[in-house]
C-alpha cells in the first residue's frame, strides 16, 4: 500500500511539473548590436568611446531591462567594458537605444586595435558578450555574445 501511494504521489509531481512547464511563457532572447561608435575622449593613458547599442525585442510582451552589461572585442581583440547606466523597456516587437561609455587603456587601444582601423571606411567587427537582467518574474538574467560590424565616425 506504501509504495502504491509513493507512486502516485511521483506520477503527480510529474505532471504538476510537466504542467508548470507548459504554463511557462515562451521568451526568446533579445538581439543586441552596436549601432555607432564615436571617440569620447583620449588622454595619456585611455581612451574614451561613446557607443551606442540598440537592443531588438522579439517578444509579444515588453521586456523591461533592469540593467545591462558587457565586455567588447573589437577587430578580434579586447576592447573594453560598457554598462547601460538606467533601467529601460524595449516594448513588445520592437527595439530601444541606449549608449554607455567604454573605456579602453593605451595598449590595447594604439598598439592592437588602431592599426586595425585605418580605413574606416571599412566595417569592423565587434563581438558583445554580457547579460540582461530583467524584471521578468520567469527570467531575471539573459546571457549574450552577439557579433557585428559598425563604422567608426
């Protein structure tokens, strides 16, 4: 009789979990890319970059965003570290902008990356990895690592 009601008891579960499950929404995860990149300012030893990302939410449902960070490589080489510095929403199926400064030192900046960019003419690649952290109840973090290419103005 005990095992009987230990059965039943896991066949339950199984389908209260199972059921959970299927009560979950379904979220795809947001696409992130870098829509412009700007010289803020050099000094000695750093440099300054404005850059600007816009964040595309494929979602029928807002996505509000508590916080986003990131580190950047840029033309296959570490670039330097962004955050978006206030909460925003991206709305339901549609995309929002913020812009953050990344600030890189004197090696990485002249010695690796700049002689990469010398026709800026030419796209360069980016690579973003980070996260998201949400206000969604059923997903409070999203990891990233996106790729791309913008110009440099």
């Amino acid at each position: 009789m005990l095992n009987r009601a230990a059965s039943l008891l896991f066949v339950a579960v199984l389908a209260l979990d199972a059921g959970a499950c299927s009560l979950a929404p379904h979220f795809e995860h947001p696409h992130l890319s870098v829509i412009g990149v700007e010289v803020e300012g050099t000094q000695l030893l750093e440099q300054r970059f404005r850059v600007r990302v816009r964040v595309d939410n494929p979602n029928d449902r807002a996505l509000p965003i508590r916080g986003l960070s990131f580190t950047m490589q840029v033309a296959g080489e570490d670039f330097g570290y962004g955050a978006s510095a206030a909460p925003f929403t991206v709305p339901a199926l549609g995309s929002a902008e913020f812009e953050t400064i990344v600030t890189t030192d004197l090696a990485t900046t002249l010695l690796r990356i700049l002689p990469k960019l010398k026709d800026r003419s030419q796209p360069i690649e980016y690579r973003l990895t980070g996260k998201v952290e949400t206000e969604l109840t059923f997903l409070s973090s999203v990891p990233f690592d996106q790729r791309g290419t913008f110009t440099l103005n």
